[in-house]
C-alpha cells in the first residue's frame, strides 16, 4: 500500500492535538482521498488488516484495539485554521466514526468544511508518504515531519517558538523552552533522523537569552527511505 496524504499548507500549519494512532488514521484515509476530485467520496472505511500493514510496527494484534480506541475520540477533534484572513474552527469528521464488530473495521466521513484543505488541490500543498512516517512512534515527529516536507525544495525552515506551539497544540504545555526542547524537539528529531527519509538538524535563534526561533535544516537519505 503505497499511500500519499494530500493536504493544503493552510491545514499542515493548522492548530491541532491528534493521538499517535488517530494521525495515523487519517493520514491512511486522505491518502485514499483523489486530491484533484472535484467531487469526491469522502467516506472510507478501513480495516485493521490495512491499518497494520501500512504501520507494521504496531503489531497485528492491537490494529483492532486501536482502530476501536480511535472511534470516540476522533469525533471530538477539532482543527484551529487559518486561511486567506478567515479563522475558524472546524471538525475533522462529518459524524461519529463507526466501527464493525467482528468486522474488525472503521467508517469515516470527512466533514463537508475539512474537504476544501484535502481535495482539488492545485498548489499550496504538501505531500506526505505514509511509508515515510510509518516507523514514527512519537505523535510530534510526524507534525514535525509534515512542517519541514512543506519546505522539501529548500530543505530549510524557520519557525518562531511561538507558531510551533500554536502547530502542534501545545500553547498550554511546556512553557519554558528547556522542557519544550528535551520533551519534544530533541526526541522528534532524534526519531525522524533514525526513522524517517529525513536528515533533520535544528539550530535555536535567540533574542539576548530567550529562544525565539528554530531553524530546521534538512534533507532525505533514499537509504532509510529504501530500508523502511
């Protein structure tokens, strides 16, 4: 199964808090998404055979345990995004995802407002490979992940400290740097440089003593790409 998740930089640099299984669900059922589609089914299903598959290192027997865990909580997930001066909060679902008994499968309809940020995407988008990421065990390298690939042609990104907060849901946690960067930063890009087709070093930029920026640096290594 060799997946790409279409999505519109406006929804990658978007405010949101997803568990390590859910992204990984939605990022197997965007890549089923035709991004081009002018009007396109936005209902997918997905069985814990494909959920395995695409992300071997869970093991076979927890694929329906986390398919299960994610059916709830998916419907409570919200995005904060902006886009061409609008704000707004939106869900990721249209309904309450419905999972199979015995089936050992989940249902998903996008909802109607997330559709313009995933389909009939002509530019300002970002392409991720779900075999890419599907080795990333920690919820942040995969945001993190997403961040730099929406810079794959110069391979160089600067964010303020306060935006990759705002990004990865994270403004009321960590508030001093030092905890932000042993608890997050150092483990994600740790785990993106022995996991991922990246090569990822980041540098602080400073303001006298206060950590303002961070300056990402990065390239792919078709060897990890090759042995994932």
């Amino acid at each position: 199964m060799n997946l790409i998740a279409y999505k519109s930089n406006a929804l990658i640099e978007a405010s949101y808090k997803l568990t390590l299984q859910e992204q990984r669900i939605l990022l197997i059922c965007i890549g089923k998404l035709n991004p081009l589609a002018e009007n396109p089914d936005k209902t997918f299903q997905l069985t814990a055979n494909e959920f395995y598959s695409a992300f071997p290192d869970m093991g076979r027997k927890h694929a329906e345990r986390h398919l299960k865990e994610a059916v709830d909580r998916l419907w409570d997930r919200t995005i904060s995004i902006s886009w061409k001066s609008n704000k707004e909060e939106i869900r990721w679902i249209q309904r309450k995802a419905k999972y199979f008994d015995g089936e050992g499968k989940l249902e998903i309809s996008f909802s109607d407002y997330i559709m313009p940020y995933l389909t009939q995407l002509t530019q300002q988008f970002t392409a991720i490979a779900v075999k890419n990421v599907s080795a990333l065990k920690r919820t942040y390298s995969i945001r993190i992940y997403e961040l730099l690939m929406q810079f794959k042609k110069t391979g160089d990104r600067l964010i303020s400290v306060d935006d990759f907060r705002s990004m990865l849901g994270l403004e009321d946690k960590y508030s001093e740097f030092r905890a932000l960067n042993q608890l997050v930063l150092k483990p994600a890009v740790k785990e993106l440089n022995e996991k991922s087709d990246l090569i990822v070093s980041v540098d602080t930029v400073k303001n006298g003593r206060t950590v303002v920026a961070l300056h990402f640096q990065f390239k792919e290594d078709k060897q990890i790409k090759m042995a994932i």
